[in-house]
C-alpha cells in the first residue's frame, strides 16, 4: 500500500471516530439544546436573595433508578415507571416577607418523553386536593397545592417534570414559588 493509500485511510478513520468524542448529554458543547440537568437549576443568587445550600442534604443527582431510590426513599416509582432518566435537586434559602431562612427545593426530572412527563404528573398517586392555578404558570400543565406551613408546586414542560417547594406560611410564598418554577421553565427548551 503506497503512502497516499495510507494517508486517505488515516483520514477517512479520523473523519469517523473525532466526531464522538466528548459527546454527552452533560456537555452541551456548541449546541444549546443539549444542558446538563443541573443546568436547569437556579445558580447562586440567580434570583436576588436566594443563595444554594452546599453540603450533602443541599443538592443531589440520580442517573438512574438506584440512585433516585437513595435520594428519595419510597418515592421513586412514581418516576421509575414512567420513563425516567435523571433528575437533580438543589435548596436555596432566602427570605420571604420579613420570614428569614426560608428553604425552597427544586426537584428536576428528565421523563425522556412528553407523554412520561404529563404521565408522571396526572398519576393517581400524584394528585393535588383542590389544586391552585398559578397566576403566572410556568407551563400549560401547573399546579400549586398550600399546606399548613408550605407551597408546593408540580409543572411539566417538554419531557421535564419539576417539582417545588418552598417551606412558608406566608402568602408571598405561591409569588416566590413562581419566580422560582419560571426561572427552571426559562431554561427548559
């Protein structure tokens, strides 16, 4: 084989394989539409006042079902059954009203599909009693549940399902919850 048949092989190998490599779906390279899940979290004081909570009960990833089991104990089927494929969690902490150290908990779930998504939000085992509308929804598909002494909202948008929940009584709490679930929905493709 001469040197020229070589080289062209050399090149046709090259032309092959570089394109690969580095690619995942935690490396968004050039091209946008590919994030991180992390990615869709609030970064630091990202929303004026909230800062993140570091140490381990701060923030968690789960890649696959093990790990979700782990984070969040006996809560994982919910998911597991309807697609999932990771998801990530991060607190905050901020103020609501004059109410200092108040803990918002993001939970963001990649579903893989739409259909996982929605899925996973209308499962009988997820339903809100006398659910609230947002009066600024980060979606089309969003509920917000009061507790006693807590906010929680549910949203979908594309194949993410996210829940959130912010530890107040305060009725500023469903505003703060909403700059929150708008802010995930803004990175949300």
């Amino acid at each position: 084989m001469n040197s020229i048949a070589r080289s062209l092989i050399l090149v046709i190998i090259l032309f092959l394989i570089f394109p690969t490599l580095g690619c995942n779906k935690s490396d968004s390279g050039s091209d946008p539409n590919i994030v991180s899940i992390s990615d869709l979290l609030p970064r630091e004081n990202e929303i004026s006042g909230w800062a993140r909570n570091s140490g381990s009960d701060g923030s968690w990833k789960a890649t696959n079902a093990s790990e979700l089991q782990d984070q969040i104990n006996g809560g994982s089927e919910i998911f597991t059954n309807h697609g999932f494929i990771e998801a990530a969690m991060q607190n905050l902490t901020g103020t609501v009203n004059t109410q200092s150290g108040v803990i918002c908990e993001i939970q963001v779930y990649d579903q893989g599909s739409d259909s996982d998504a929605i899925a996973v939000f209308d499962d009988p085992n997820n339903v809100y009693a006398s659910p609230l509308t947002p009066s600024n929804p980060p979606s089309a598909k969003a509920q917000i549940r009061k507790d006693l002494f807590s906010w929680t909202m549910k949203f979908v948008k594309g194949h993410y399902y996210v829940l959130i929940n912010i530890l107040t009584s305060e009725d500023k709490g469903q505003e703060v919850l909403e700059v929150f679930a708008n802010n995930v929905a803004g990175k949300i493709q």
